[in-house]
C-alpha cells in the first residue's frame, strides 16, 4: 500500500479533466508532448506545484518568482508573461469547474528539438507549456511518516543547484527508490558534508527544546511552504533556526515533520527506525499545523 506525503485520495472525476497545452484544453487522455520535446529528451524545464484552496492559488506570486528564476537561471523563454501565465491558471480550473480541494502542476520545458541532443540550439518553436490540474487531496497519515536516510546526498551548488526546482529529478527519484527497498515512506538526504538536508520530495523539520530546526537551504529546494512555515514561527514568536545539524541531532528530537505544497505539514514519526516523539503530530507540530491552515484561510500571502 502506498504511504507517504503524496499519498493522495481517488477522485473519479479527474479520469475526464482538461489539460491546458500550449494554450489549448484537451482531455487528459489526448494530452501528450512530442518525443521530441527537450522535457522528455532531457529533463530540460522547470516546474511548479500549486494549490488551489477555497477559489484561490495559495501563495502564488511566491510560486511564479521561483519558476521566474528557475527559468531565468537554465537561460529559458517561457514565452509568457506573469499575467498570462496566471490567466492561464485561472482558465484550466474555471474549464474543470474546480475551486478547493485541487492540486495544479504548472509545467515549462524548452520546447522541441530538431533532432535529440542536449544542444539548445537546436531547439525550434518555443517553449512548451502544460498546466495539469486534478482533484486531490491528500490522504491522512496516521501515526506519521517513516523516514529512512538514503546514501544519495543532495549536490553541491556548482553541479547543480539543488534549489533549482527541474524537470530532471532523478537524484530523488533514486533516494525514494533506496527508502521504498528500505520499507520507509520517504527518503531522508544529507548534504555534502554529512548534515541533514532534506527529504526527497519535502523539507524536513525537528523541533527540539521547543526551537524548530531546518537545514540552511544551500543544498535544498527553498520549499514555499517551508518559507511560510518559517515565518509563521516569526510571527507567533516561536524560536526557529536554519542551521547545520547532523542525524545525532535528529535521533532524540522531541518532534520531526516535513513541508509541502500538496501535503502542508506532515508529522513525522520515525527516522532509520529511531522514534521521534510519542504522539504525531506533536503539539508543536499541531500548533504549527493550525497556524498554517489559519494563513491558507485568510488568503496566505
């Protein structure tokens, strides 16, 4: 049985979604790329994942500034401004007659290419622009996620930036293959120097002594919900910290959870078979969980 933080609920009614491609809807069953296009060549796009909560997309200039800069930094013309990149947004879910519960993958890849090769000058056309948008929740965890550390280690900045949120995902593809043949539910990733970075598809939070700890995001995605979370500590006053910590540090914290768009905040339960905590979510996992829900209310930012 699958388990994890996108573990999610069925929903018959995405069988007959309409997917925005290129500035066209089509059904889900008719929206394909082209062998062709550098994203299935190459991993050569960036992406981001949304959510659309109570008719609105929760943080959603935060989202657009890191696809801007994603798409800047591999040097691609997504060929559409912010306005229309939203109106875009707004158009597929309005065509679904989707307003909550709803998660969006917003996705740019180089476009075509005349013949395979990592060349981008041999890309023709523009970029490619697909926008998929279902129903989906995210299914309960109870008692928690289980971590395990995997041996692929998140890469160091001159490889390729970590932070950089890229089609091409295999690193973390591999640490959730190493967890799954593990029995856990998520990987675990250290950095380079051996300190804890984060999970393979989340970021990863302790809280210990009632501060909440996170890695200093040099060798992870900077997770919008990670952000928002950070300063939801700042503005109820709880000490937060992004910092080096190793696995030692992690062992006999007083609670674990984890960061993401789809899934908000997830309690974690164990790590490599250690315990963390007695109850999930802890209270101040719960405290954190109650003040994010409360921001997604009132609009986010």
């Amino acid at each position: 049985m699958t388990k994890g933080t996108h573990d999610f609920v069925a929903d018959g009614r995405n069988e007959s979604v309409l997917v925005y491609m290129n500035g066209e809807l089509v059904p889900r069953a008719e929206a394909v790329v082209s062998v062709f296009d550098s994203g299935f060549l190459l991993g050569d796009g960036v992406w981001e994942g949304l959510r659309l909560h109570e008719g609105r997309f929760s943080f959603l200039d935060r989202h657009l500034d890191r696809l801007e800069q994603g798409a800047k930094t591999i040097d691609l013309d997504i060929g559409m401004s912010r306005r229309e990149l939203t109106e875009a947004l707004h158009r597929t879910v309005e065509a679904n007659d989707m307003t909550d519960g709803v998660h969006v993958r917003l996705m740019v890849t180089r476009g075509l290419k005349k013949s395979p090769s990592q060349d981008p000058r041999l890309n023709v056309g523009g970029a490619t622009v697909v926008i998929i948008a279902e129903h989906k929740v995210a299914a309960e965890q109870p008692g928690g996620l289980a971590l395990a550390t995997t041996h692929i280690r998140r890469g160091r900045p001159d490889v390729q930036d970590p932070g950089l949120n890229s089609h091409s995902k295999l690193n973390c593809v591999l640490a959730m293959v190493d967890a799954i043949k593990m029995g856990a539910d998520e990987a675990l990733m250290l950095d380079p120097h051996g300190f804890v970075s984060t999970c393979n598809a989340t970021n990863f939070f302790v809280v210990r002594h009632g501060e909440v700890w996170t890695s200093t995001g040099v060798y992870c995605l900077r997770g919008i919900t990670r952000g928002v979370i950070l300063e939801i500590c700042a503005e109820a006053g709880i000490p937060a910290r992004e910092k080096d910590f190793s696995l030692m540090e992690v062992y006999d914290a007083d609670e674990a959870f984890v960061t993401g768009t789809f899934g908000g905040l997830t309690p974690v339960s164990s790590v490599d078979g250690r315990s963390i905590g007695t109850e999930w979510p802890g209270p101040m996992t719960a405290r954190l969980l109650a003040l994010y829900r409360e921001k997604l209310r009132t609009g986010g930012g």
